[in-house]
C-alpha cells in the first residue's frame, strides 16, 4: 500500500518537473534542449510502469548525487565554462566580410586588433594592444608627393596554436607570431571588391593607392575569369594577383607596418580597433582558400589569435570558443580618477573593490565560452532561473518578473544577482529601399508611415520603457546626440493627406483596387511574433498591409547586402566613436553598399557630410550634424525608432563585469566559480 501511494506522487513530481525544465517555445529549441526533453518525457513514462519504480528509487540517488536528472549541459559540471545565449547567428567568421552584430559579438572575442578600446574607461578611449602605442600622424612624402603617414610598431603577440598551416617559416618555437605582413594581406583582402569588404569605404578613403588597387584586383579578376576556377586554382591565381603591393602600404620589417594617408584625418586609426583588421598569415589564407572555392572557407572559422579560438559551430545548436593558451595579456587595473570608471562602479564601489581583485590576473578568466543558439527569449529566461546560463540581457519576457522600477527585485538581491545598465551606442528602426518602385519614389508615402509607428509606445510595449526615442541618427554617449525635439504633428488630416498626395488615398493601392501590400524584412527574435503583430496592426490603419517575411540570419543579411528589399529593420552599432560612422550610411558616394543601403543620394547632405570630415570647430560641426539631421527627417529613408538602453543581469558566480558602449571582445574579462554554479543547479533543480 505505501509502494501504490508513492508512484503516482513519483509520476506526478516528474511530469511538474519535466513541465519546468520543459518551459519555451518548443519549435525554436537548439538540439540540446530538445534532447533533454525528450529525456523528461522518457523518465515520465517509465514511472508509469511499477515494476520500474522500485529500480528508479535504488538509483535515483546515485543518478542525482552530480548533477540535476535533467540537466541540459551536463558536459558543463564543474568545468570553468562560461555559458551564455544567442538569439540570431552570425553570418560569417570572416573578418574583412563581417557587417552584422552577431558575427561581431563571436569574432571580436578571436582576433587580436592593433588597438582595442579601453574596459574600465570612461569616456572611451583607444589604448594599444598588438601595436606597441598609438601612432599619431605625421606629414612626409610617397615618390616625390607630399602625403602624411603613420606606423604600426608591433609587440609580440600569438595565434592560437591550433591550425597546421601556422608551423610556417616564421614560427619562433613557441608559436607563431603576429606579424606586420599578415595585416598587409588584411588590407589586401579588404582592397578585393570580390569580398565586398565592410570597410572598404573608410579605407579607400584613408589609405594612398588603396582605391586604384580595388580597382586592379576587380579587372585582373576578369581578365583572369577567377571565377571559373577550382578552389586550388583560384588560391594560387589571387596568391599572384595579391603579391603586387597596395601603394601606401609598406611592410618595413616583421614588426613594423607603414601606412600612407591622403590627409592628416586620424579616422583610419579607428580601424585597427576593429575586428575587421584581423591579421591572417600567408600560408592559412593560402590554405583555406584551396579548400572551397571564392575563399568561402573562411566563412566558418577564422585564424584566431585573440583570447579564444573557434573550437567549433553547430548551425542553430551552439558555438564553441576554446581558450588561446598562447594569449598575453592580463587583466586591467582601475583608473586612479574614479570619475573615469564605469557608472556601474562609480555608483556600486562594493563592485569596484571586487574589479580591483582581479587586476593582474591572466586572460581570458574562463577556459571556454558557449554560445547556445536559443531564439526563444523565455526559454533563455527559464535557463537563467535555474542557472544554466550564467548572464541574460533582459527582454520583455523577464522585465517585469525581475525588476521593481529601475532595481532588481528583493528576491534576485538576495540571491546574489547582479543588474548592470548601459546606454549602446546603438539606433534601430527601418530602411527604405529608396530604388523601390513604390517606397523609393515617394517621400508622402515614407511620412505616413512615420506618423502611424509611435516610438514610444513601441519602447513601453516591447521595452518596458527601458530605451530611448531618436530623434535623431546619432545615439547617447556620442558627439551631436539630440536628446529631444518637438513631436511631429501627425493628425489623422496630415496622414490622409499625405497618402493622396502618394497617390494611395486610403491606402488603396489603385492599380489593383485593393489595399497596398509591403513587404518587411526580419530575422525571428524574442517575443517577435508579437512584436510584429503590432507592426502590422499600425499600418493597417493607414489601409495597408504589411507582410513581414522571416529569414534566417545569414539570408537576412545577404538579401539587405544586395539590396533585396523593401523595408528592412535595421539597427546600426557605432564600429567607433565618431558621427561619421553613422552618417557616412546614407552618404551618396557609399549608395549600393552596406553604408548606404537606402540608397540615400542628396547633395546638400553630402556636402555637409564632407565637411564634418574636415570641420574641427565643435560648434561648426555641430551646424552640420544638425543639417544632416533636418534632412533625414525631411526625406526620409530611415524610420527612426530608438537607442537601446542594455540591462543584463549576472548571476551571482559570474564574476564582476561591466558593459561597454563599444560592446565587442569583452568575454575574456568574465570569471566563473564553477563550483558554486553546479552547486545552485544541483540544490535548485533537485525534485527532493
């Protein structure tokens, strides 16, 4: 009779169990969860049967004396693994191709960069990293014409340890180093029109003969019909093209790299902050390149030579980053000036006694990083509660259930858990494919649509408050930030008027008598079926409808890359700090490429544009921020919606950590104490 008694209680206290380990949209789980579940339902049904009741008590506790039956990560226990989630995967580990944050958010944690941004100070700052010191530049002479220039003295520093085609020449005995020869294959690569560099703007732009060597790779490419060719051939075809020199770069010796600029503009410096100017040796680039063709080999991993090395990448399951053992570098010491910290340890100076623990401590702080690709922000939600993920950004899904105002609630203060806040250098709202036969030709319809998007209503629905509204591109935190303006008047006389005037009244579409369908472009995100329900009802009282297609995020990319849209969400994070970054994206001369992909063409703008690049004065540079400001907002080929403010919370055997503004390559600064995470699983997750 007591045996009969416990083994619907037994039952039951499995199914709630597997019901809370179970939480999430099911369609949107990596494989990972799914297998865990698949376990629960297993475990479920055994205790259905009695005869297997008896055995499960003899071994539950020996099943259970590790480690949570259900445990999604039981490879985790008691390793120093940091764990955390991704909601979009990257596009590409390609350096020189990389233009979305995804990507960014991985390869930044891989690469060493001449120069790195600075973790524990405020404002931001450039400090050296692979480069000795920041070079200032300085006037001088290039065959005869008068140019400025600047050099890259480098320190040493080492790829991670793990691809065969390092063991070149040049390896030390100890692994081989970072030269100044792999950055000039760098900028080779950036200078090929075939890679459709992200950064090929800025340094056409900068760098002497940079512009004519872009344009001798794209004609040898097509006298050369490059791609026609076997991968092998097309490795040793563009070994050839690219062992021409770029004019204004020269390689001095091993450590020491020479740049030659078209003016005295410093920008260029910006760049080598930058994961786009990730060294790569000769020989692995000859390497990879001969094993799939129109070096699409790099696309799935990357030389490393930063904190971490890719260790591997499961598409929608997880990414694995494995520790660089031959990094140098440790962890930073606080800015004598506390005035210059972080506001999260200005305000917390209990946080600032424990950052100041860690000075001197080699990095990365953890042996490995996963990424689990997990879209759904609740399921996200429901692996933190029981901590197995060991830092969230907070999300609609979790706001509410955690915060009491702008603190964390009392039960997550207890607990341990800690809030850190920081304002993104970040905007987001929708680009318009002005080449768009119906959104490009008329600027009436774009404002209507503008008028109807409230931003923020949008920020208290999907946001719960916690972003800001732009008025204008530039984000908080940087030059020219316009924190407020007065509301547009959008009456429903104004709107009407304007859908007549694009010749839509009533948002019919008069072609077909029914009402005018657009098309928007995403990726699937936390609580986005909501979040574009809500889109679609807005437009809908203009009479249009809006369709929203989905894509993955590598398709998502390519199609706005190539200008295969009609409207796209867009967000754009500063790649350094300074306006040019995000008004250069709808400057006339960048039209077709990733910095213009509205399309964007206005004169009086790009004269604006072009004198801020030369302007010093502040309040002269300020007129023209404002000038280019009026006229996005007079012509229209981006909504702008808001700055997102970033609140993530840590548990509480994450180490201390603060977010930064430029937001990349900070992974290696995260501790774990392992012991105490598998203890709070074990004790949490216990069904006893």
């Amino acid at each position: 009779m007591h045996f009969k008694f416990r083994v619907p209680i037994l039952l039951l206290g499995a199914r709630f169990f597997c019901a809370v380990h179970g939480r999430g949209r099911q369609d949107l789980s990596p494989p990972h969860l799914r297998r865990s579940r698949r376990g629960c339902r297993s475990l479920v049904r055994a205790l259905s049967q009695p005869s297997l009741v008896l055995l499960f008590l003899i071994l539950l506790p020996v099943l259970h004396c590790n480690r949570p039956l259900n445990h999604p990560y039981p490879e985790t226990v008691g390793n120093n693994w940091h764990l955390i989630a991704m909601s979009s995967e990257p596009s590409t580990m390609d350096p020189v191709r990389m233009a979305d944050g995804p990507s960014y958010t991985v390869a930044s944690n891989l690469a060493i960069t001449p120069f790195r941004y600075a973790y524990l100070k405020r404002p931001i700052q450039m400090e050296p990293l692979l480069a000795r010191e920041i070079p200032s530049i300085k006037p001088g002479a290039l065959d005869g014409q008068p140019v400025h220039f600047f050099d890259l003295n480098l320190d040493t520093h080492y790829y991670a340890p793990v691809e065969e085609c390092l063991k070149d020449s040049h390896h030390d005995g100890t692994g081989r180093p970072v030269l100044a020869a792999d950055l000039e294959l760098n900028l080779k690569r950036s200078a090929d029109p075939a890679n459709e560099a992200f950064m090929i703007s800025l340094l056409s732009k900068s760098i002497v003969g940079f512009a004519d060597y872009s344009e001798y790779l794209q004609l040898a490419r097509q006298e050369k019909d490059i791609g026609s060719l076997s991968a092998s051939e097309q490795a040793r075809v563009l070994a050839e093209l690219y062992s021409r020199p770029i004019d204004g770069v020269k390689v001095l010796d091993d450590d020491t790299l020479r740049i030659y600029l078209n003016s005295s503009s410093d920008r260029i410096l910006y760049f080598f902050a930058m994961v786009s100017a990730a060294p790569i040796t000769e020989a692995c680039w000859r390497e990879f390149n001969s094993r799939d063709k129109d070096q699409n080999a790099l696309e799935r991993t990357m030389i490393s030579s930063g904190p971490y090395y890719l260790k591997s990448w499961e598409p929608r399951d997880r990414i694995v980053l494995e520790r660089n053992t031959l990094y140098r570098d440790r962890f930073p010491a606080l800015p004598e000036d506390s005035s210059q910290w972080p506001d999260g340890l200005q305000k917390h100076p209990e946080r600032a006694r424990e950052m100041s623990s860690l000075e001197g401590k080699p990095l990365p702080l953890t042996d490995r990083v996963i990424f689990y690709l997990i879209q759904s922000g609740s399921t996200v939600w429901t692996l933190f509660e029981q901590g197995y993920q060991d830092r969230v950004a907070l999300t609609k899904d979790s706001y509410e259930g955690v915060l009491d105002g702008e603190e964390l609630r009392p039960e997550y203060r207890e607990r341990g858990v800690r809030l850190s806040t920081e304002a993104e250098l970040t905007t987001f709202g929708w680009i318009f494919n002005l080449r768009d036969p119906v959104v490009g030709r008329s600027v009436e319809l774009r404002k209507a649509i503008r008028c109807i998007i409230d931003p923020r209503e949008l920020i208290n629905r999907f946001y719960e408050g916690r972003a800001m509204v732009a008025y204008g591109l530039l984000p908080p935190g940087m030059e020219g930030f316009e924190p407020e303006k007065e509301a547009r008047k959008c009456t429903k006389g104004y709107v009407d008027n304007l859908l007549s005037r694009a010749g839509y009244a009533k948002g019919i579409d008069p072609e077909t008598g029914k009402p005018l369908v657009l098309r928007l472009i995403d990726v699937p995100r936390p609580a986005s079926a909501s979040f574009h329900s809500y889109l679609v009802e807005r437009i809908a009282k203009l009479g249009i409808r809006l369709e929203v297609d989905l894509f993955d995020a590598p398709t998502y990319f390519e199609k706005r890359m190539k200008g295969k849209f009609q409207i796209t969400t867009w967000g754009w994070g500063a790649d350094y700090p300074d306006p040019q970054n995000f008004f250069q994206l709808f400057y006339g001369g960048n039209a077709g490429t990733p910095y213009n992909e509205a399309h964007f063409q206005n004169a009086a703008f790009d004269q604006a544009y072009r004198a801020l690049d030369e302007a010093k004065d502040p309040a002269r540079r300020q007129q023209l921020i404002d000038r280019m400001n009026s006229i996005l907002e007079e012509e229209v080929p981006v909504l702008l919606l808001f700055h997102r403010i970033n609140y993530g919370i840590s548990q509480p055997w994450l180490s201390v950590y603060e977010p930064h503004p430029m937001g990349y390559n900070l992974l290696q600064y995260r501790g774990v104490d392992s012991e105490q995470r598998d203890r709070f699983q074990s004790e949490y997750n216990s069904i006893f």
